[in-house]
C-alpha cells in the first residue's frame, strides 16, 4: 500500500440544492504534485463517506444517474480526475489527459489521496471508493485508509495503471462488477477476484450479461440494486 498525503487548498466553492433535498457544493482541493481537483460533494453528517472516480475521457456527471441512489446513506464526493472537466491546471498550468504521459496516469492516486483527506477534514471516518475503468485502476492504487472498494470494468494495465499486484495487498470488503460483452474487462475481472487474498465472505464478484463497460452498466437497474445491497452489507 503506498501513503500518499495531500494538501487541502480550498473546500467551498458553491452550494445548491438538489432533489430530494440534497444540497451539493462544487469543492475543489489541491494534490500533493499540485494538480486543482475539481468535485461535486452531497453532504450527509454521521454517514460514511463514498469517492466516485470516472472513466477516462469522463468527467463527473458520469456518476449523475447513480448519485441520488447515494445520497441518503452516504457522504458522496465525485471528482473529475486530473487531466478531465475542471481539473486541467497542474501548478498553474492547463493540463489534459489527452497529453499525458504513462506517469501522468500512475499519478492519478494523489486524486484520491486528495479526495480522501478533504472527507477526513469534514469529519467523515469511514470511506469507500468506487471507480470505473481507469478509476477503478486508480482506486485500487490508493487504498490508504479505505474501508470497502468497488471496481466497475477493472482492468490488469490501463495506461500503466496495474492492478494485479495491488490487489494482493488489499485487505477490506472488495466488489468486483464487468459485463461479458465486455470480454476484456471481464477476464480481468475474473483474473483480481483469483488474485485477491481476501476471503469469499470479504470478496464478491458479478459478472453482467450485455452490460457495457464501466459506468455504461449503471443503467442497469439490477447493477445499481447489486451495488447498493453490497455497500449496505459493508457500511450498514
């Protein structure tokens, strides 16, 4: 496991109101290699809090249809990851992941470790991950002080983000979700959920029939409800 530390640069940008009463503030924070990380946050005191990371070339609003499924159980924090939506200014400069190099993408974990500090400076102590494609890659790099994971159409290598030796060294509940129209995300999937080291009661494993990659499967009716029983197991 690596100890990433990142510095909180600015929390409130704007607040508004969603449905069902939720209010969202626009945040933004700071990485350690000073990358500006822009996010929405659905704040629900006491709740655990839930980090949502997209797809490569996703911003954000990815997560959009699956976020008020959330929001009363969870503190929920989406970011556009370095590179993507708002967060294209490293040190000042613009920055997009269409220019990146292979360690461009490895650095993304200091997007998590950022996100994570700004939930531990709200007050919330227990956090999850969920990432998509390379946010699941992502997310399984950077697994500090995270106490349950979900992995939507994880890859082995994206971009040179590997997964196969850090999840030997993930030890919390661990979800794993890929569709088998998508046959390359789903023989990964297969290949994590082999390597992991945790035990069937700490793991689980779902493949889709003709569920798309990543956060397409979220509209899915039966994946939301798989995603959602699980994290109730986990944080309930």
């Amino acid at each position: 496991m690596k100890l990433l530390v990142a510095l909180i640069l600015v929390a409130l940008v704007a607040g508004c109101t969603q449905g069902g009463g939720t209010v969202s503030e626009q945040v933004q924070f700071q990485t350690l290699d000073g990358f500006e990380i822009h996010g929405t946050f659905y704040a629900n005191p006491e709740k655990p809090g839930l980090i949502l990371l997209p797809m490569l070339g996703e911003t954000q609003s990815s997560w959009n249809q699956f976020v008020p499924y959330l929001t009363n159980d969870f503190q929920v924090l989406v970011i556009d990851l370095r590179g993507h939506g708002k967060s294209t200014k490293q040190n000042g400069q613009g920055k997009s992941w269409n220019l990146f190099l292979e360690n461009d993408f490895k650095n993304m974990v200091f997007d998590v470790a950022a996100a994570k500090q700004f939930l531990q400076q709200r007050g919330v102590t227990s956090i999850g991950i969920m990432g998509a494609s390379i946010g699941a890659n992502v997310a399984l790099n950077e697994v500090t002080n995270v106490d349950a994971l979900v992995l939507l159409s994880p890859g082995l290598d994206y971009k040179g983000v590997k997964t196969l030796e850090a999840v030997k060294l993930y030890t919390k509940p661990l979800l794993i979700i890929a569709s088998e129209d998508d046959p390359s995300s789903a023989a990964a999937s297969r290949q994590l959920y082999n390597a992991s080291p945790l035990s069937p009661e700490q793991k689980e494993l779902v493949v889709m029939q003709a569920a798309g990659h990543g956060t397409a499967m979220l509209f899915k009716e039966t994946t939301n409800q798989v995603i959602l029983s699980w994290l109730k197991n986990e944080f309930g």
